[in-house]
C-alpha cells in the first residue's frame, strides 16, 4: 500500500453515525430501536412502500414515500408533516433517495422547515444550527453509504441542478445495515448502485484528502466490491456477495464522508440536476472514463503525485494481479461496466450538445475540489463525451 508523503505533517478528522449496526435480520430489531428515540414516528420510505408496511403498523407511524430522487419541495412537505403530526424521530427505509430525504426532512423539522435557506450551492448556505431529530438509516440497496454520511442531496425543480444540505450535526443516529434487504434487488439496480459503492471506494482513495483510517477501509472495500459485484448481479440470492457488497458500501459511505470524492462524483451532480437518470447508473457509465482521465492527467503532468501509485494499487485489488498497472485497472472497470449492461450518458437523454454546459457545471461542483488534480476543461470535456 502507498505510504503518505514523507516530512509533512497530517491532520485529519473522522466523523460518522453515531451507532452502526450490521447483520442479516437486524432490521428485525428496527421497532425496538427506533422506540428508544421516540414515541412518533416519521418512516419515510422508497417507491415501494410495503416494504416498510410492517414497521409503519407495529409503530402505529406516519409513514411518507418518496418515489423518485428527493427534492427540496419534497423536504419541505415531510418537515411539515413532521411537525403537523408531532413527530419525534425520523427512519428512512429504501435506497439513498429515501435516506436522503429522511435526513433532510430530520434536519429541517427542527430549523425552520426551509430547505433553500440551508443548501450549498444554489441556496444561501446558511449552517444548521439546532439539533436533528434522532435519525436512523436502513439502507436496502448496497451503493450510496448514505446511512453514514453528514449531506443529503437535494433536487431543486426550480433550479434545475443538485445540491447538498450538509452539516455534521445531520450525521444519521443509528445506520442499520442488514444485507438480507438487498436480497430482492433486481440486477441493474444491483450493477449500477454496487458501481456507485466501488466509485466511492476508489476517489476517497485518491482524494487530495485521502488519510490513513479512509485508506483502510476503501483497500479493503475494493477488494470485497471487486470479488462480489459480479456475483451479486448473476445471483441476487447470493448471500455472501451481498454481505460483502453491503460491507463495501457502508465503507465507501464511511470514506467519502471523511476523504471527499472527485471528477465522477463532480459530473454526476450536474447530471442528476438535469436529467432523470438514478445517481448510480450515471456514476457507473462515468468511472471507467473519470480513472482514465486522472492517470493520463497525472503521467503527463504529475508523475510524482501519490495518487498515481495509488491507481496502481487499485489496479491489483482489483484485478488480483501483483503486476497489474494502473491502466489494468481501467481496463477491468471497463469491461465490468460492459458485462453488467451499463449504459452511455446518451442513453438518459443528454444530448451531445448540452455536454459543454455539462462541463462548465462540472467544474464548479464541490466534489471536483477533492480530485487528486486539477483537471483542464479540454480534459474534462474529452472524459465526458468518452462516457456519452
Ligand atoms: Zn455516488
């Protein structure tokens, strides 16, 4: 493994949920657990909304679907039905929407109910300041890790792009993880959120703010995705390769959430503004591309650069070989992209001439500024119409 740069100093910080719980059955435990935080419940849940219909009865809960990505109406709709029905703590059941939006709707039930006053970007960026109601997160896809990290990503009709409200103090309570809810996955939700998780295991790594306890968990993370994803997509039932997928989210969340990401994460935001296409699918069809451009950016003009090494590295988690060079690596993820049915950008509706606007937003998104380089708009551009 890489070691940090020598003679200089480090700091670095890790934060994440209060409790993590991991196991299969455990979600059987999720009464018991979200009554020793509160009387009322708000469950917020996914499209498909049986799927918590036993917890919303056995809590006598309200219970709150969001059938798409969450938005910032949407948020401001839960916070009130938060309030209206006395609400004192929060579950979301589902995939990184449903999480998302019960962090946000936990968040802002407290602070006014204002989602634009609070988001980055688009919003007035104002700090979260009171305290969240209690919040548990049980995620039932392995991809986003958002039951263990600090920011919910946010739609906004009117704006038209993605941005995040973020703040330490959204850090969910309890992350219950219990990989026999993935079980059900049919497999492109599989290859395209199990992509996502690989993604945030290989840019933390990367990230200018990779640090030793992130590093741990991302090795070990890609060599669990590595094995797994494939197995997971041919055999749903699988139960080790979904162990290990869940395990390889819950690290990449725990990574991403402490070391940042980069240019694929920095496309993916714009994109998901714009277009109707899920988180993961756009990650996946840009990762090949996003690795590509990074280690033909850093052998050109930064050789010396850590990260480089650090591609290398992937390389042989990933594809189990000791001599395996960084553009292996590429190579292997192109080709798993191919194998589980990834498609193109071009496949959600983006047309060719809206990539330089795509670009220009791209540039400006807050995970870019963890990109182990700097990237040129030439670059950038030249990745994305590789990805299209
Ligand atoms: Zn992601």
């Amino acid at each position: 493994m890489p070691t940090a740069d020598k003679g200089r100093p480090m700091h670095f910080e890790f934060a994440t949920a209060t409790r993590i719980i991991f196991g299969e059955g455990k979600a059987a435990t999720l009464p018991e657990l979200a009554r020793s935080f509160g009387v009322r419940a708000l469950v917020v849940t996914g499209a498909a909304r049986e799927r918590a219909a036993a917890l919303v009865a056995s809590l006598g809960a309200e219970s709150f679907a969001v059938p798409g990505e969450p938005t910032v109406e949407l948020v401001r709709e839960g916070a009130r039905r938060v309030r209206d029905a006395g609400c004192d703590v929060v579950v979301a059941i589902g995939g990184g929407s449903a999480i998302d939006a019960g962090k946000a709707i936990a968040a802002m039930a407290t602070n006014g109910g204002e989602p634009l006053e609070f988001l980055e970007v688009v919003g007035k960026g104002r700090a979260i300041a009171a305290l969240p109601l209690p919040f548990i997160a049980v995620p039932t896809t392995a991809g986003t890790g958002s039951e263990v990290t600090r920011n919910a990503v946010l739609g906004s009709a009117e704006h038209g792009v993605k941005a995040s409200l973020r703040s330490p103090l959204m850090l969910p309570r309890v992350a219950l993880v219990d990989p026999e809810l993935t079980y059900g996955l049919p497999p492109a939700v599989t290859a395209a959120t199990g992509l996502d998780a690989l993604t945030q295991l290989i840019e933390p790594y990367v990230s200018v703010r990779a640090n030793p306890l992130t590093d741990a968990l991302c090795v070990d993370g890609i060599g669990r995705a590595a094995g797994a994803l494939r197995r997971a997509y041919y055999d749903g039932a699988d139960c080790d390769a979904r162990r290990e997928m869940a395990i390889a989210s819950l690290f990449g969340g725990l990574a991403l959430a402490n070391s940042g990401l980069g240019v694929v994460h920095g496309f993916a935001a714009p994109l998901g503004g714009r277009w109707k296409a899920p988180h993961g699918a756009l990650c996946a069809a840009l990762l090949p591309h996003g690795m590509a451009a990074n280690v033909a950016a850093l052998r050109a003009r930064a050789p010396q650069n850590p990260a480089l090494e650090r591609y290398t590295a992937i390389a042989r988690l990933l594809t189990g070989r000791g001599d395996a060079r960084a553009e292996d690596g590429i190579e292997w993820v192109r080709a798993l992209c191919a194998e589980l049915k990834i498609p193109p950008l071009r496949a959600w509706g983006i047309a060719a001439s809206d990539l330089p606007g795509v670009v220009e937003e791209a540039g400006r998104a807050s995970s870019m500024k963890a990109n182990p380089l700097p990237l040129t708009g030439e670059e950038l551009q030249r990745l994305i119409e590789a990805a299209w």
